[in-house]
C-alpha cells in the first residue's frame, strides 16, 4: 500500500468461521467496491493475520496475540470527516454485507491513525 494519504483508517475483525467464505466474498467483490466510491477513500487493502515468529534482540521469539482479530481492512483516507460523510455511511449499508454478513463479525476494532513524518 503506498503512502498516499496523511490518514489510513484501520477495520479488524473476526467473523463466524462457517461464514467465513461468503464475508470474504462479500468483502472483495461489493463492500470494497462500494467504499471506493466514497470521494475522499484514496485506497483499501485487506490482510488475514499470520503467525509470527521473529528474532528481537538475538533471540528467536514467537509473538502470540489470540485476542488480535484475524481480518484487517486499511483503508487510506483524505480526512478523518471521510468516515462521518452521508456518502460513507450509505457505502457501508449497500450490499449483503449489513444483514449477512456483519451480524457474524466479531471482536472488531476501529482505529483512525495519522501519519506523522
């Protein structure tokens, strides 16, 4: 993801392994889709979190964090008032996203970050 915009903004989630298939459909082919109509949404792009290990240090550590959701959505946005837009908050209801979908989410979090050099 290039650094585009001064604000990226941070949706993680979990969701219901059995409708885990279709919130990845749905996520890909409308819900993102239909976020970057929304003027001011510069990009989006979506993670599934991994294991880690790493080397901090001199030793090799294996960083666990069960609490972390799995799915994480970052989205690069022009300002922080993109999120409060009626043209974002018509974006997040279009689609089977709020009936299907978001009811089998969980754990999520949402976090605005600012880019600071």
């Amino acid at each position: 993801m290039a650094k585009k915009s001064k604000y990226l903004f941070i949706a993680s989630m979990d969701v219901e392994s059995e409708q885990e298939d279709l919130f990845n459909e749905v996520y890909d082919k409308e819900h993102v889709p239909n976020l970057m109509t929304v003027p001011g949404v510069v990009s989006v792009a979506r993670y599934k979190m991994r294991e880690l290990t790493m080397l901090i240090g001199g030793e090799r550590k294996e960083m666990r964090f069960e609490e972390e959701p799995s799915y994480h959505a970052l989205y690069e946005v022009e300002s922080p008032e993109v999120l409060l837009s009626d043209a974002w908050g018509e974006a997040v209801e279009l689609g089977r996203w709020p009936e299907q979908v978001r009811p089998y989410t969980r754990n999520r979090r949402h976090i605005l970050t600012e880019r600071i050099d």
